[in-house]
C-alpha cells in the first residue's frame, strides 16, 4: 500500500488528494442518516453511514427509537468495529461518558465540557498517551440544550490537505514527537496524569490512516518553540478559524448522535432547560471505524 501521507511520497498524495476533495462532503445534511434501531441497523443504514464516514471521517445519524442508555451507544459502536473503550477517570463503569452541566463543587465541575461554557476546536483524548490514542467516537444526544451548544466538525484530513498544500514542512513539524506537550495533571493524590508529549499528525503504520491530535487551548498546552512548529500552529489556527465549506455546523438534537474517526469539533456555549438538562453520552475508542 502506498502511503499518501509519506512526505516523501508526492505521487501518492496528489493522487489521494485529488479523489479527496473530489469525495468530501460539504454540505452537513448530506451527513444525516436516519436509521430506525441503533442496536441493530439494517444493512443499508450501515451502507450509508459507512459511505459517509469514508468521504468525511464522520456521519450523524437521527433515531426516533425511545430512551438511549449506555448500551445503546457502545452496541451501535460495535457495528462499526468499535470495541476497545477508553474508559476515562470521569465515565461509567461502562466506560461511558455522561456529557451534562454539574452543579456544585464535585470534580466534574472544574472540566469544560461539564459546564455550560464553550469548548475551542480539540480532537477527544488529545492528552492521552500514544498507547490509548483515541481514534473513534460515538456522541449520543439524549438530551438537547434548551438553547445553543451546536457542534462545528471538520475532518483532520480536510485540515492535513490544507497544510500539506500551503508548505509541507507545516506537516512534518507537527509530526515531530515533540511538537505539543500536555503538561501533568495533579490530583489530590499527587500526579494523576503524567505530562504528555506526542505529534500533532501520525499515521497508524499497520493501514496508513491519519491521526491528529490537537486542541486550541492556549493554557496547559506547550508548544515546540521554534519559529517553523509556531507559524505551523498560528496557521493551523487561521484555517480553524476560516469560514471552509468543510466546516460542518451541526447541533444534535434527542435522538441524534455523531459518529466519527475523532475528527476536530467544538461547543457553542449553551443554556439548559432545567427540567430537562442537556446530556450527552460519549463513548471514545482506541479503534478507528471498521472499514472507514
């Protein structure tokens, strides 16, 4: 297999580029499919959000099949090939993560997507270890916000294109192993994460796909600081903030979900309706979607 993000490899990029855009969805309500069961989907209703996650990264499905629960998302991932979850501190037993406003002083609180506030651009897990990459998500909307919290998507691929196009030497600073550190998380235990230093773009060398791992925060996250890693950075940051027919504006409504290969997205800041507060569950995995 030849691989087109092989910097050394032109013939192949330009090759994969050209049926890249020519492929990509631009429009977000091609995006949608509306399937009946999340626990089993037909064969075409996996045909068709397999279809869109091979042009994109990413496909939003809209069921109208009653309550979701935590096994609704994790099986609706093992359609997919989505097995290994990656349990984070603040999941379930199941490994799966409820996305709603907390109140009072618990732990939760001090983290953003607890809160009401808007999230920047981030991949999910983008502190993560190079062992437990997140590389496929499923976000199941049980819940929509009274008003706001609409999600912007963009493909990472979208955004390597972009960078690979204007200079190639942005893409190799940021696949240096030390392009962008998280720094340590401290618990009241001490250290409960262990800094982490990694790329922004790697490639799975077992099947060539692109991986990005990134967040446009501007506090606890060091950058490498030489002049090429930080004009990479700033120029990542003018495409994020561009107005691209690749940027997907979307909000999830109940019953809606997004399921992706951990393409970048962000949050709207949102008010909640407080007999029915907005949650989502959010499932991350080690595995990228079977077949994408």
């Amino acid at each position: 297999m030849q691989n087109p993000f092989d910097l050394n490899n032109p013939t192949a990029y330009l090759y994969w580029r050209d049926r890249k855009l020519a492929h990509a969805i631009t429009n977000t309500s091609e995006l949608i499919v509306e399937i009946n069961n999340p626990h089993a989907l037909t064969a075409a209703e996996h045909t068709a959000l397999l279809a869109r996650c091979r042009r994109s990264n990413m496909a939003i499905y809209a069921t109208r099949a009653g309550r979701a629960d935590e096994n609704m998302v994790r099986q609706l991932g093992q359609q997919f090939g989505l097995n290994r979850l990656d349990a984070n501190w603040l999941a379930s037993e199941q490994g799966i993560t409820h996305i709603t406003m907390c109140a009072g002083d618990g732990q939760q609180q001090a983290y953003i997507p607890y809160t009401d506030r808007a999230i920047k651009w981030h991949t999910d897990g983008y502190y993560n270890s190079p062992e437990q990459q997140v590389r496929g998500m499923v976000l199941h909307c049980a819940q929509s916000a009274g008003q706001g919290g609409e999600n912007r998507l963009l493909d990472h691929e979208i955004v390597y294109l972009m960078l690979r196009d204007a200079n190639s030497d942005l893409i190799r600073v940021l696949s240096a192993p030390d392009a962008m550190t998280i720094p340590e998380r401290i618990g009241e235990q001490g250290i409960a994460r262990p800094a982490q230093t990694g790329p922004v773009f790697s490639i799975a060398p077992a099947n060539c796909n692109l991986h990005m791992r990134y967040t446009a925060r501007t506090r606890s996250i060091e950058w490498k600081q030489d002049a090429t890693t930080l004009a990479a950075v700033a120029m990542l940051e003018e495409l994020l903030a561009a107005d691209m027919p690749h940027i997907h504006c979307a909000r999830l409504e109940d019953g809606m979900g997004l399921l992706c290969n951990n393409v970048l997205h962000d949050r709207t800041a949102f008010s909640d309706n407080q007999a029915h507060p907005r949650l989502l569950y959010r499932a991350r995995f080690y595995d990228r979607i079977e077949g994408s």
